[in-house]
C-alpha cells in the first residue's frame, strides 16, 4: 500500500463515502474517457470542491459494477491533503454541495473522516447484493422498471431457495464467473436469501452476500436460478454445474437492470488493518 | 351517455382495463398530436390488436393525469364491437400481448369484461393520490429518484398532519386549484395520511383521497403542506388561504414527479348506474 504511506507522510486524512446511484444510464463504476461512468462523476464532482489532484484523491471503491449495475450501499474511501483539507468546512456541508455538483443519479450519503487504516476495498468483510425480478405474480410495476429483472412467467421461490443451497459455502466459482486473467474465482458464498417483497410490488428478490464476488458471478447465479424456479431445472443440475467449474452448463448471465450492491461490510475499527493484510494476501478481489 | 346505449345497441362489450405507468417521459394522459402520451400509447397496442376505430374503442379514464405524473392504479374503459370481439382469444394472452406491444413504462394489470353500466370515470367514488417526497431525513436513493420530489431539508411530517385536518370535508378548493372554465372547485377531500415509509427508504408520503380532485390540487395542497413542514407556514394560513378561495396565497404547486394515481374506487355493481348519474349530475369532473 505504497500510496496510503504516502498519504500518512504528507499529512493526508482519509475520509469515507457511501453512496447510492441508478446504473442504468451509466458505463459502469470505472472512470473510461469518454464514457459516462459513476467514478468519472464523483472525481469530477469532488474536483471541483477540492481542485484537481494528480491520483483522483487516491479514491477506491468497495464493489467495481458493471454498467447498468445499481448501488445503494457502495462504499468509497478518499484522501485529502492539507490543502484541500482547507476547503473542506462543515462536513454537513459537503454533503449538500457535493450532492449538488452530482447528477441526480448518484446521490452520497455519507462524509465522514475515516482512519488511514480503512480501505474501502480490502478492509471489507463481506459484500451483498440484491437481485430483484418482477415476475407474472408481481405488479410488473412500471415505476421501478429500472430497478427489476421482469419476467413473463411466475417464480417458484422455495424451489429456488432449497437449490441456492449448494452453492453456499467455500467453493471455486469458476462455472458463475467470467474469467479474469491471473484472478481466482474462489469465494466464499456465505448466504442466499430469497422472497417475495410484500412492501414492494410482491417483486421477488434474491439477496447474495459473500466475502466477495467474481465478475459476473450474482448475474450468472442468479440465470441458474431463474431456470429452477421456472421449473426448467434441477437442484442437482445446479450442482452439477458448480463443480464442472466449467461454464458449458448453458445458464444465461442475466441483465445488470435487477442488481443492487446494497451493503458493504466492514469490522470494527482495531481490526481494519488485519482484515486489509489478509484480504491482499489471498487474492486479487475482482468486485 | 349516447355512445354507451349505441354500444349496447350493437352488440358491444365493455371491458375493465388497470394500468400502471412511470409518467417521467409522457406529455401526461391525453392523446395529442406528436406528444408521447400514455391515452396514445394504449390506443396505439390496443388497434394493433384489434384493428382500427372510428371513436377510440369509446376509451375513458380514471384520471387524466399530468405530464410527468404517475399511475400505479388508473382504470380506464373500453367498448369491444363483434368484429374486434372475435380477436379476442383468452384474457390472460391478451393481457400478454397488450404487454408485449406496450413500451416497458406502461404496464396493464387487468384485462376484463365488465358490465355496460361500469363507467372508468363516472362510476368511480374516490381517487387516491400519492405524493412521495425524499427529504434529508430519508436515504435520498437515486434508483427511485423518477418517483419523489427532492427536498435538502427535513419535513416536520406531524406539523404537516395537524394542519391537513383544516382541508378535510367538503369546501371549494379554489385556492388549491387551477381554475378550468365552467367547471367547479367544489369537492370532499375525504382523508389526507402523512407518513414515513419505513419499508421504502424512510421517505415522507402524503396519501390524499376524494370524491374527485380538481385541476392541480394534490400538487397545490402538497405545495402547502411542504411549508408547514418546513416550518414557513401555520396551520391558521393554509385555513384561511382555503377561505380565501384565491389563489394569492403563495403557496408554490410542486412538480409532477412525486405523484401517482394509486386507486380508484368503485361502489358494488348494483349501484355502477346510480354512481353515473349522481356524478354526471353533481359535476363535470376533471381529474
């Protein structure tokens, strides 16, 4: 962590974001020149209440997603040097004015000064994501069409519940992911809840929390799982699948319009720097 | 209702049809020449699979919502001729295909034959409105960003409460309307219910049912009671602006984005005729 140091020496203090936004009109988390991406906006928001700065505030970020990907619990950390510590005041205020410099799309929540030992990506515990499908026992509700995978046909959920079971647990991914070069596709998959949402259009949803996720790894296991509540395939099948770790099994990777990174979880404080050494010393997290 | 009695006349069938839409990008309710307008929409599928009419299949709505505005419970009417009645095939494949040639922002819920006498807009006994508003109290999410009204400060939702009680019942809402020639102002506001949505992100909701509302009123009461809220205003001023029956008072009619129709209610069918006539004979209704 060659940077934080740097940062420690110089006087830098680290401050932490949460922050929500719609992906449906964004090319992803990644700043990409000429694309318009939800880390692009933010560096481009917080330049203009602190000024340019050669490494983007030396901003990073819980869970990368990929475009059309929602988030209403992403977490970010960024660090301020003297200088722009100056132009901070108030930190009710920055929320106010940095929301204000936003696009209505992404809105921060959060603004708070954070020790140098939290990293908003190796310091994180666990992820979880939701996965929302409107399907023909929903209200196929036109005002969350942004939100929701929507299906023709209706879910069988405890169907799909008893299936996710095999795939909790330690296990190597390979078959739900999109391969990365040099990157392991072992997580762990620590639970999988699936209901109907009573307060919310009866829309199912499908919450994955895992120490973290592989590329593509929520949409492709979400695909299998749509075909066994459409009764098209089996538990066994699914874990048949899961350990070929090969992605021959034919399951769709579904669109990025149903998912949400809805909590990022971090532990207490005095453990920050251990949990950061021990997620870097097992493997490069893709999201 | 000359219309209806040629309808029965010729063999006509009526059918009941709910429909829901997010109304961010329709130029409101009402067909129009080269607007995208929800009533164009419809008619639009609706001839695709029926095939063309002279007068709209009769079509007549709820509510003839706004530009911008919502629906998550209209209710609309339309007459099917022997012709049309033959294309008909199975309600549940209509419901499909009506969906499948909708665009994604106009969903129809319920396709069903109903009784000459049902009348979408002269039948109904009340409307419910909803406005939603995200104050700095709630979580200001984006993925919903379509649906609410945006404050940066926090509503006093009892004070808002209290000060509703003065609209209730029966008054001449012309200081909370905009005025339409020959039409009247006068209507029962029959309950106004402030809450925070603890299911959906803590954001403020102000529930309003009438008999009917008149042009802009939701939008004007919920100007009104913002001010309260916020603490600018007293439940003595929104009374006597309510007296007043002008519209001098200043109070600000907020955008359409936080609004949307969510019911409309029916008496039993026995009394479907008697409704018509007593709305027909009370009032030209506007929304």
């Amino acid at each position: 962590m060659k940077q934080a140091v740097d940062h420690k020496v110089d006087g830098f203090l680290r401050f932490r974001l949460n922050l929500s936004y719609d992906g449906t009109d964004f090319a992803g988390w990644a700043k990409q020149p000429g694309l318009r991406t939800v880390q692009g906006e933010l560096i481009k928001a917080l330049t203009q209440i602190f000024g340019k700065t050669k490494d983007d505030f030396g901003l990073r970020v819980a869970g990368r997603t990929d475009a059309g990907v929602h988030a209403e619990g992403q977490v970010v950390h960024i660090d301020l040097n003297p200088k722009q510590l100056k132009r901070l005041g108030r930190s009710k205020d920055v929320l106010i004015n940095l929301n204000a410099l936003l696009p209505v799309d992404i809105r921060v929540s959060k603004f708070v000064e954070t020790h140098a030992d939290f990293d908003a990506r190796f310091a994180a515990k666990y992820r979880k994501y939701r996965y929302r499908i409107a399907d023909s026992a929903s209200g196929w509700n036109p005002l969350y069409g942004r939100t929701a995978l929507w299906l023709k046909y209706e879910l069988d959920i405890a169907a799909m519940q008893d299936a996710a079971e095999v795939l909790i647990g330690l296990h190597d991914f390979a078959a739900f992911s999109k391969p990365k070069e040099k990157a392991t596709t072992i997580r762990t998959l620590q639970h999988v809840k699936i209901t109907r949402n009573k307060h919310f259009d009866n829309v199912v949803e499908i919450e994955l929390q895992a120490d973290a996720f592989a590329h593509n790894m929520v949409r492709s296991i979400v695909g299998a799982l749509i075909k066994v509540g459409a009764g098209r395939v089996t538990k066994a099948e699914v874990a048949k699948a899961l350990k070929s770790k090969s992605r021959g099994h034919g399951f769709k990777v579904v669109g990025p319009e149903g998912l949400s990174l809805i909590e990022v979880g971090y532990p207490v404080q005095a453990q920050w720097a251990e949990q950061v050494k021990m997620t870097q010393d097992m493997r490069t997290l893709d999201e």
